[in-house]
C-alpha cells in the first residue's frame, strides 16, 4: 500500500499504469507508462514507447467529429445514402420482375380490365 491522496472535491488521486501489447502472437504486454495523479502527467518507463496503429497516436478529435458532424463527412454521408437508396431500391425492383411473371410479360394469362 501507498499513500492516498485526495484533490480539492475530496476525491481520490489515483496512480495507474499504462499497459501495451509488445507481442501479437503470444498476447503479452508490458507497463509502458505510469500516470503519477499528484505531479498530474504520465512518466514513460525505461526507454519504452507505446506502438501505435500506422506508427502515430490517433487525433484527440475524430475526422468526423465525435457525433459525425463535421460538414465534409455529412456531405459525404448523405451522397452514399442517396446512393445506397437508389441501389437497393433498384435491385428490389429487379428482383421483383423475376419473381412476377405479370411484370415481366412471361404469363400466359391475361387480365382483361371492364
């Protein structure tokens, strides 16, 4: 045990280690960093970097912000919506001829309108 410290709301300051894969096939991990709550930073351990996907950190803000906001990914999102849309409801068009002798003009039958 170490000792406990608490902030100015009466919560407790609390140290934790930050951990990351340094083997995929055997799933092992090694402490990278120790986050130290009473200096308020992470202290990286013995020459250690975390390995990031595609060598870097993600960014703080995701491309499309975090409820996909962002006007460049609106403006892309409703193009493949509009697009998705018109494929699908031709598809089910398409699909429906085949299943329909009547609208594909395959039928023998008639249908005489009085």
């Amino acid at each position: 045990m170490g000792p406990v410290e608490m902030d100015e709301f009466g919560d407790r300051q609390m140290d934790f280690a930050v951990w990351d894969t340094i083997n995929i096939e055997s799933g092992e991990f090694q402490v990278v960093c120790v986050y130290n709550s009473s200096m308020k930073q992470l202290i990286m351990q013995g020459g250690r970097s975390f390995q990031w996907p595609d060598g870097s950190p993600p960014p703080d803000v995701p491309e499309c912000g975090f409820k996909n906001d962002q006007p460049a990914c609106l403006a892309r999102t409703n193009t493949h919506t509009h697009t998705h849309s018109l494929s699908t409801s031709m598809e089910l068009r398409r699909r429906n001829k085949q299943l329909d002798p009547f609208l594909t003009g395959g039928s023998d039958q008639q249908i005489v309108v009085l």
